[in-house]
C-alpha cells in the first residue's frame, strides 16, 4: 500500500474543511447526516470540530452487488431524524462518480429541508459521470482505489489511521 495522506495530513484537512463549512453557516443550526458506513471516522472528527447547535443523523447508501446498472443504489432513511425546514450537510467519504451523491440528495431534498449542503473527504479526479459537484471537499486525488480513514476494500482497511492507495496487483 502506497499512503497518499497521513494522520497529520487528513487532521489538518480536516480541520480546514470544518473551517470552511463553519463560515458558511455562521453558527446557524446544523444537520449533519453521514452515509454509512464509510463517512463514520470522518463524521466523528468532523462534528467535533464544529461550535454550532447540531443535529446527527445517517443514511446508508449501498449499492446493489449484483446489479448491471452502474450507480443503482439501496438508500436506507430509517436512521434519519426529521429534516424538514432544517440546514443539512451530507457527509461522505468520497465523490468518485457522484452517482451516490447525485442519488441521495433527490432523495433528502423530497424530505423538504430547509436547504441541502455535501462535503466530502475525497474527491476522485477523471472520474465524474453526474451534474452534480460536492460544496465542500477536503482533498482531491488521482484516480486509484483508497482504503483507510473509514474508507473500505470488501469491507476492511475502514480503521487505518491514514489513506492509502491499493495497487492493481494487491486486489
Ligand atoms: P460514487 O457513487 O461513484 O461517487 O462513489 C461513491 C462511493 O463509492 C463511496 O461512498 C465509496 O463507498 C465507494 N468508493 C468509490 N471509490 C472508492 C475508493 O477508492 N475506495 C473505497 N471506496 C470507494
Ligand atoms: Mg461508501
């Protein structure tokens, strides 16, 4: 594995992207929602560092293994708490595609907040296939497959303290 951000690295953007978000919102109150399972490390260290009245919640976002549709997505809302008229800020790890973000914000704008909002920790360059762009993004990197800091291959690597890149050879 070849590390494309350290834990020093991923603190200190993280801390400017919640710098950032908390400009933008000049201390109005503030919905949170994380996709499961990859913004957790991210959503934990993220809210942290916000002084603003906050709300949590999640969604998961998965996408059907088998399907032949690209970008076709299982979106779970039962964790989410009421969002209506309220300010939301998604949370994901990474805006590859952007089919997840694309998809989860028609479904949360149909719930009628008072406006929606995405950050992500990453974003993937020569990779988008929607109109859709991310508001906030921590990082931008090249175009490899990334584990660690909450991000997975077949479900591991989410605990590693920094990003790395797996090689094609390692999969
Ligand atoms: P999108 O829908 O194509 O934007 O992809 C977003 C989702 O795909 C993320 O929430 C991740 O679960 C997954 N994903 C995309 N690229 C990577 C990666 O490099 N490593 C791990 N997961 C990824
Ligand atoms: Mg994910």
């Amino acid at each position: 594995m070849k590390i494309l951000l350290s834990s020093d690295q991923l603190r200190e953007g993280v801390e400017r992207l919640a710098g950032e978000i908390s400009t933008y919102y000049l201390g109005q109150p503030l919905t949170v929602v994380g996709v499961l399972t990859g913004s957790v490390v991210l959503l934990a260290d993220l809210i942290r560092q916000f002084e603003l009245p906050l709300r949590v919640g999640l969604v998961q976002a998965s996408s059907y293994r088998d399907s032949t549709m690209p970008g076709e997505l299982a979106i779970n809302t039962d964790l989410l708490p009421d969002i209506r008229d309220r300010h939301v800020l998604l949370v994901d790890d990474i805006f590859d595609t952007g089919h997840t973000l694309d998809r989860l914000t028609h479904k949360l704008r149909a719930l009628g907040p008072a406006s929606l909002r995405s950050a992500v920790l990453l974003r993937k360059h020569g990779r988008k296939a929607t109109a859709i762009e991310p508001d906030h993004v921590a990082f931008e990197i090249p175009n490899e497959f990334v584990v660690g800091y909450g991000l997975d291959y077949r479900d591991m690597y989410r605990n590693l303290p920094y990003v790395a890149a797996i090689e094609p050879g390692e999969l």
